[in-house]
C-alpha cells in the first residue's frame, strides 16, 4: 500500500471518527477519536466475515506502518513544538525545579520501581521474564506523555500551578525516557550485558543536554529571522522550518529531538520574544497554523493507536499482566513523585493533593506503544507490548475521563483552591 493511500485512509477516518465525536459523545477530542477507532476495530474484527476485504486492507495498512518512526521521528517533534508554543514560560519558569527533578530523577525512579514490580508480577502470575526486560518496559512505561496530557488537561479544570507542573513534566521527561530506554536497550541487547558508565553518562549527556543546546541555537536562529520580517506568510514557514529542520539536525547529531523541539517551541512561544518578533496578525497566524497540526496529527495518532489492535498478539496471561501492571504503575509513579514534591512543597507552595492529581493525571499515550514496538522478539516484545497497550488505553480513557472529576470532587472538599 502506497504513502499517500495510507496517509488518505488515516485522514478520512480521523476526520469521520471526529464528526462522531462532535455530533454525538462530545468527549475531549483525543479520548473520544481513540475509543471509536478502537470500537471501529472491534466491529470489523467481529463481521471480518462479512466484509472480510475492509478489515484485511486495515490489517495491511497496520503491518505495513512503522509506527515507532511515524510517531517518534515524524509526528512528535511538530506535536512537542506546538505544546510547547503555547505553554505558559513564566509559571514553568518558576516551576523549573521541581518540573527538572520530576523529568529526570522520577522518571529513573519509576523506571527502577516498575522494573522491579513487573519482576514479581510475572513471576507470580507464572511467567518469570528476567529483571532486565523487566527494567526495559519501566523504562518505556514510566514517561507520561506531553500529547495526551496536553490534549485532556486543557478540560480537566485544574488549577495552573499544577497543570504546568504535570505539562512541564510531560514535555521534558519523554525525552529523557527515551535516553533511559536507549540505554538500557543497549545493555540488553549486549551479548556480556557490561555495563560502561562512562558510556552511559557521555550517551546521556549527549542526547539530552545535546538536544537542549540545539533547541536553543534553533528557537533563537528563528526568532532573529521572525524579529527581521513582517510577513505572516513567510514567518509561518520559518517556524514550520525550525521543526522540520531542526529535528532532521537532531537526528544527524544523534542528540534528543524531543528536547531540542520543546526548547524551540518554549523560545519562539515566550510572551516576551513573541512581543518583540511577531506582529498582532502574525501571532494570529502562527497560532492557528500550529492548532491545526496540533489538532490534525493527535487525530491521527489516536487513530493509529486504536487501529493497533488489529495487529497485537492475544494470550490470556498477557491480558492478565496488563491488569495488574495499571495499579503497579500508579503506584510506582506515586512513590517516584514523593520525595520532589516534599522538598519543594513549601518553598514553591503546591496546591493540596499535588502528589494524587499528579498520579491520575500523568497519561501514557502513543510514545510508550511506540518504544514497545522497538523491542526485540527476545524481549517478550509481544507480552511487553500487549501491557503497554492496556495501560496507555486505562491511562488515556479512564484516568483521562475522571481527572477532572477529581479535581472538582476536591474542591468540593475544600482541598483544592
């Protein structure tokens, strides 16, 4: 099946399911497209034999799309730098702390927690996996992801201090996690299994301070050349160039796209630099254009992720490590966030219950299906990837539908300002 069949299939279906949403669930547009995809999927499955050529195209469609790249190297450098644009500079600057310690020292946390919680599971439930793999999927597992969150906590109501917080969180760890998941891959996939530090902290230091550095040389270039002109035409095109341009530089350097993108979008996003750089009508511009890629891309994602379970493997214990591991995964985060919001809960005066709406509101989504893909058959690729897909579904439908029913029932209990 040719690029522009599948492209044209996914947007039919993404605009389709969206007017589903609209007319009749009007759910948060990610949640609503995703869970339609998914009962879409459940039905061709159910009448394949009835109509048996629509669900094998689907089918073709799915194994022929690789969507670890479709997502991590063509999707996710646009969708970060649109979150970024329009998040708040000011208040994530005075939340810098605590957002650096939760996107790098919790993410290794719960990666270590989930790790070791899945080792006794498995094992448990009758199906040992060594502790490695087991730290493979911690890893993968442990970043909430930017595109979800973003996408559901613009209606969860909750209060700004914390949703940037959790936004702050989820733009900056996602990068970091796939620095953490590399690493450990790396390491696994070692006939030895060494571990080189040395290596480890030059990869680490590479990726991640590699790609802030060309965040900032690709905002600051784009600012200067926006700073220069007054043409909402043309300064469109440079920001659409920064994205394009610098996550292909990302990639030729070997340093984290992700972060290289979330520094731009934070510099071309500022309240100050735009002041000086854009016009009334550019702002305008550039603010629609990147709502409409924001909008259409998390379509599309949402899509795909409910397509995914045309080509996912069955097997009942699968289904029953994927159960257990949603209240593990929580819990590990829970305990991952305890020691950073202590230390800073009085200086930098957290909202009541920061930790819990932290918990339920830090969503997986398709980054983590994506690196689950990455596995290697030897890697329980299958059982890991079955278990990431039933935690990112009851991240994304469950908690994503019931955190601002928290939110609110906390105020409620006069918990919450």
């Amino acid at each position: 099946m040719d690029i522009f069949t599948i492209i044209t299939i996914l947007i039919v279906l993404s605009a389709f399911f969206g007017f589903i949403n609209e007319r009749f669930f009007r759910l948060p547009h990610t949640i609503g497209i995703m869970m339609i995809a998914i009962f879409f999927t459940g039905a061709l499955y159910l009448g394949s034999a009835f109509i048996p050529e629509v669900y094998l195209m689907l089918e073709a469609m799915m194994f022929s799309i690789d969507f670890e790249t479709v997502l991590l190297d063509v999707m996710l450098g646009f969708l970060l730098f649109a979150g970024a644009m329009h998040t708040n500079f000011d208040q994530l600057k005075v939340q810098r702390y605590p957002i650096l310690i939760f996107a790098t020292v919790g993410v290794v946390v719960s990666t270590f927690l989930i790790g070791l919680f899945m080792f006794w599971l498995l094992a448990l439930i009758g199906y040992p996996v060594p502790i490695l793999y087991c730290f493979l999927f911690g890893a993968l597992i442990s970043p909430t992801d930017p595109i979800a969150v973003l996408g559901i906590l613009k209606q969860a109501g909750v209060p700004k201090k914390l949703e940037t917080k959790i936004v702050g969180e989820s733009l900056f760890n996602d990068g970091v996690g796939v620095v953490v998941f590399l690493t450990i891959f790396q390491i696994a996939r070692s006939s030895d299994g060494a571990i080189d530090f040395g290596e480890i902290a030059k990869l680490f230091a590479v990726e991640v301070f590699g790609g802030i550095g060309l965040g900032l040389v690709v905002g600051y270039l784009a600012f200067r050349l926006m700073k220069t002109i007054d043409d909402y035409d043309v300064e469109v095109m440079i920001t659409l160039a920064a994205v394009m341009g610098g996550s292909l530089l990302a990639h030729e350097l070997h340093v984290s796209g992700p972060l290289a993108m979330v520094v731009a979008g934070l510099l071309v996003g500022n309240d100050t630099l735009r002041s000086t750089s854009m016009s009334h009508i550019t702002e305008q511009y550039v603010d629609k254009f990147w709502e409409l890629v924001d909008l259409i891309l998390n379509a599309i994602l949402f899509v795909l992720i409910g397509l995914e379970i045309l080509i996912l493997h069955y097997e009942s214990y699968y289904l029953l490590a994927g159960m257990l591991a949603v209240p593990a995964i929580l819990f590990a985060r829970y305990l991952s966030l305890l020691g950073p919001i202590r230390i800073f809960k009085n200086k930098l005066d957290f909202v009541p219950n920061t930790n819990l709406i932290m918990t339920w509101g830090g969503l997986r989504g398709g980054i983590s299906i994506a690196l689950a893909l990455s596995l290697s058959p030897n890697m329980e690729r299958d059982l890991f990837l079955m278990i990431t897909y039933i935690v990112v579904i009851f991240s994304i439908v469950v908690q994503g539908l019931t955190v601002g029913r928290l939110v609110d029932r906390l105020k409620e209990d006069e918990t919450l300002p």
